[in-house]
C-alpha cells in the first residue's frame, strides 16, 4: 500500500468515526448543560448541600443516587440530565436545559 492509499483508508476511518461519536458528544454536552444549570438554580435555592465524600457519613453521591433511580424505574436513564430533569420536576421547576 502507497502513502497515498494510507492517508485516504485514514481519513475515511476519522470521517466515519467522527459521524459515530458525534451523536454521543452531543449528549454529553446535553447532560452537561441540564446537571450544570440545575445544579446553578439548587445552589441560588439553597437546596444544593456538600459533595457526598465532605459529610462525617458519606452519603450515595450522585451519580449513584441516578443509577439507584434508573434501577427503580423512577428516572429514564441513569445520566446526570435525568437526574437533573427529576430533581428539577420535584421541585416544580422548569430548567430550559433539562426539558425535552
């Protein structure tokens, strides 16, 4: 195989594979700005305590307070944007990032 035949099996490879992840990028930026403008309202509210491993008890943490939740059916997934979404809806708050 030349140079030639390398660089375009290469790019084809990085042109498909930038099609694959890109959807999965896009969700992650979405849970991000969901979890980070709730997390925002909470914090204003006063309902956003300490992080989990800060208490003289550590308590779940959140990312398994979101997988205790998803496995109970409460929540649709177990990302941070489900679990911002549900907080947000228990207390009747509408988070523009957080809705579908």
């Amino acid at each position: 195989m030349n140079k030639k035949s390398i660089f375009g099996v290469l790019f084809g490879l990085a042109f498909a594979l930038s099609v694959i992840l890109a959807p999965a990028s896009a969700q992650a930026a979405d849970d991000s700005a969901c979890w980070g403008q709730a997390s925002a309202v909470f914090a204003r509210m006063g309902e956003m305590g300490e992080h989990a491993r800060n208490q003289e008890n550590p308590r779940l943490g959140l990312r398994n307070l979101a997988r205790a939740l998803y496995e109970q059916g409460v929540i649709p997934d177990d990302s941070m944007a489900a679990l911002g979404a549900f907080v947000a809806a228990e207390l009747g708050l509408e988070i523009d990032a957080c809705m579908d």
